[in-house]
C-alpha cells in the first residue's frame, strides 16, 4: 500500500464529502488560485485511500488544477454495507462515475493508481467514456496480479471478514518492515494501521478477490482509445506490482507511450510527489492545447 510523507493538508485543500447513490464518499479537494485548467480525479488502491495524493494536491493546484482524491466505499473514513457484494467492480464504477458527474459539466481527467485504476477502467468501459477527460492508468494493469502475489492475497482472502484486521495489520506490518518499509514518522505509523483497520472488512475480501481473478479487457479499453477517449499508462520503474511489460502492452493497445516517472516505484505521488506532479501536468496540458507551456 502507499504511505504517504506526510499528513498535513496543503493551503488551500480542505476535506470534503462528496455524494453518490450510495452514500457519501470522504474526499479532499484542492484549487488553483485562478482560473483551473481542469479537474483531476485520483482515484486510491486497494488499502490506499486519499490521503495516498497528498502530496500531490499542492502542487497540481499551483500548476492551475482543481484537484479531488476521495476514499472509495468501504475505504477508510467512507463507509459501506457488511455484504461483500456491495463492492463489486461494476458498483465501485457507478460510484466513481457520479463523482465525476458531480464535478461537471467539463469532462474530468481520471487518475487510477493500482486497484483504482482497474475502477476506473471498469467506469470507462460502463459509460463509454462519457464525462471522462482523459483516463490514467497510474501502476495499473491489464487484469488481475500475476500468480507471485496470489498466496498472501489468497491468504488474506480466506482470512476475512474473520480475523479482526488489528491482526492481519500486526501481521503485513512485520513483513514490511523485514522487507525494508521505513515509515516517515511516528504520525504517518500510525496512521498507516488506522487506515488499515477502518476498512470494511467485507469491502477488503471483495477488493481482494477482485485483484485475483479480474479479466484482462484491454481490447476493449483500446476499442475506446480508437473512439476517441486518451488513455495514458504511468509508472515507476522500480514497480513491483504488474510487470512493466503488461503495463507496456496496455499502452501499445490504446495507441500510447508508456510514461516513466524516474525513482519510484509502485507508489509515484507519494514516493516522488513533484516530479509526478510535473509529469502529470505535462502530459493532461498535452490534451489542453490552450493550456500548453
């Protein structure tokens, strides 16, 4: 999951509650001084949440942005139902697509870091991109994990709702730290299980299912591509989720460049949060040619 540097809100963010059919949904929302560009929608990971952009919201909205990062349902401070099939991918879309609706009438460039971006696939496909600027696929791939990360996510799969998640955390977090994981600060340590253990443990088992066994619809997503909606593949370098190549086959599909940010890994906005910052302004001003330089 990402940690991110820090927990302080920039100037100029504030949290916010934006609202869906099913429930309100907590998000932070960050704007420009003047006259936006456009709106940015970052959507989190599977045991991420918005806090992941948070160093990210500043300097998107000093380059002209509004900029809007939510928890999904189920996440973190936004609550869901205790019944797994609440989280499917087709209800995880609808939500995002009546945030995107919500933040109109002009189209809104979508962000999917990991699991998110497999949502915000699923919504491109289900509205035939409509409402959608653009759609970024942020250390996302083609269809589900490959098989290296199927024992501990099948472990945990078999584990929940049952095992309190207090415990699965304690659990993940000495793997973690055997495997090198430095938090930034006591703060952001603590932080990291709370978010953690305010999951749905419902929604958790469903998203986790989802990242075993989703299809690969690539050649759907490029039919889209050809009908006119960008579709743009970032990553790290230094990704350990999908392999690069998948990744890169994405891109070729959709008739794209895959865009590399340097020093990162699966976690760009909070590993390098200028540089992707820098790199994600280029490339949406790409499709905004009034906006360019």
């Amino acid at each position: 999951m990402s940690t991110p540097p820090y927990l302080d809100l920039p100037d100029g963010a504030r949290r916010v509650s934006l609202g869906t059919s099913s429930g309100l949904l907590a998000g932070l929302r960050s704007e420009p001084g003047g006259e936006p560009i456009g709106t940015i929608l970052l959507v989190p990971g599977w045991t991420g949440s918005k806090e992941d952009f948070i160093a990210v919201l500043g300097p998107l909205a000093e380059r002209g942005w509004v900029v809007v990062s939510y928890d999904q349902r189920g996440q973190y401070e936004s609550s869901g139902p205790d019944d797994e099939a609440a989280y499917s991918l087709p209800l995880l879309a609808r939500d995002l697509l009546e945030i995107v609706a919500s933040l109109g009438p002009e189209p809104v460039h979508v962000i999917g870091h990991s699991f998110g971006g497999l949502v915000a696939r699923e919504a491109a496909l289900a509205s035939g991109g409509q409402g959608f600027a653009s759609l970024v696929l942020l250390c996302s791939g083609p269809s589900a994990l490959p098989s290296s990360h199927h024992d501990g996510l099948g472990a945990l799969h078999a584990a929940l709702p049952h095992v309190p998640l207090g415990v699965v955390y304690d659990v993940k977090e000495v793997a973690d730290i055997e495997g090198g994981w430095v938090p930034p600060s006591a703060e952001v340590s603590a932080f990291m299980r709370h978010r953690f253990v305010s999951n749905s443990p419902y929604g958790l088992r469903a998203k986790t299912g989802i990242m075993l066994d989703t299809p690969d619809r690539t050649d759907e997503l490029a039919a889209l591509a050809r009908d006119g909606l960008p579709v743009l593949v970032v990553y790290g370098p230094a990704d350990d989720a999908w392999p690069l190549s998948e990744q890169d086959r994405v891109a070729a599909a959709v008739g794209s460049t895959p865009v590399i940010i340097p020093g990162t890994g699966h976690s760009p906005a909070a590993e390098m949060p200028d540089v992707t910052a820098d790199v994600i302004d280029a490339l949406l001003r790409s499709l905004h040619p009034a906006a360019r330089g």
